[in-house]
C-alpha cells in the first residue's frame, strides 16, 4: 500500500463512518444550532466543499457544489434560505466526493503527489496537503459526529 491508497482508505473510512451516523436526519435537523460551533447542515457541507479543494489538487473533476456558502469563515448558518443546501442533498454530494476521492487518489502516481503548488507563502507538495485536508475532513467528521448525536 502507498500514501495515496492509504489516504483513498482513511476518506472511505470517514465517508462511512458519516454516513452511518447521519442516516436519519431531515434538514430541519441538520440546521439545529449548538453553542460555538456551526450546524451539522454546514459542518457536512463543509466537509463535501474541502474535498472538492482536494479533487482540484489532484487535477480531477469536481463534484457538481456550490461552494461559497460553507466555506472556511462563511458566516453561519443560523436557519434555513435560498442559499442552504437540501441536507438529503448534502448527504449524497457526501458519498459522491468520497467515490470522486478513492477514483482519484487511487489513479495518482507518486509524481503527482510530489507536484508542488502554492499554500500561503510557501511551496508544498500535494501529498502533503492532502495530508492536511485529511486531517480537516477527520476533524469535522468527528464534529458531526457529536452534533448528529445532540440534534
């Protein structure tokens, strides 16, 4: 096994441990607000919009998202609008960016890990910053988890 496997295995993991614990939520759930944090409506959108950030690194296709609105420091969701994504629809952009993961990384070579690309005001390889988004993705995964278990 290499990185990039290693990687496409620990998504899958996350896509379905989230999965799992999101199965039975409607929307109006996934927009219930918790002290200090966002809802489980942006937390899991934000999820699907970074792995998208990753299918770009890897030069493959990105899943069909509007972004914008669950990006880092969008303002919170505090209810539902034109501008909130569905949560059943979320839920299938979830598994969808996962499949579009294990795809890509699975077909990268080492060269392509090792390409460098723009981060701040620094060069890093994009198996390094995948790495990162690896442990973005976990983290928020593990914060869903505790806001799917308290909605």
């Amino acid at each position: 096994m290499n990185i990039a496997d290693d990687l496409a295995s620990g998504f899958a993991r996350n896509t379905g441990y989230l999965v799992r614990q999101i199965a039975g939520l409607d929307h109006a759930t996934s927009l219930i607000q918790h002290d200090g944090v966002n809802c489980l409506n942006w937390t899991v959108g934000h999820i699907v919009n970074y792995r998208n950030v990753i299918l770009h690194l890897l030069g493959a296709d990105r899943i069909d998202w509007t972004d914008a609105r669950y990006d880092r420091e969008s303002e919170p969701i505090t209810g539902d609008g034109p501008d909130v994504v569905p949560f059943d629809e979320i839920k299938e952009l979830l598994v969808a960016s996962g499949e579009a993961l294990a795809r890509s990384l699975r077909a990268s070579t080492d060269v392509d890990l090792q390409r460098l690309v723009e981060s701040g005001d620094q060069e890093v390889a994009v198996g390094s910053r995948i790495q990162f988004y690896f442990f973005h993705d976990t983290l928020h995964v593990g914060q869903a988890d505790v806001l799917a278990g308290i909605s």
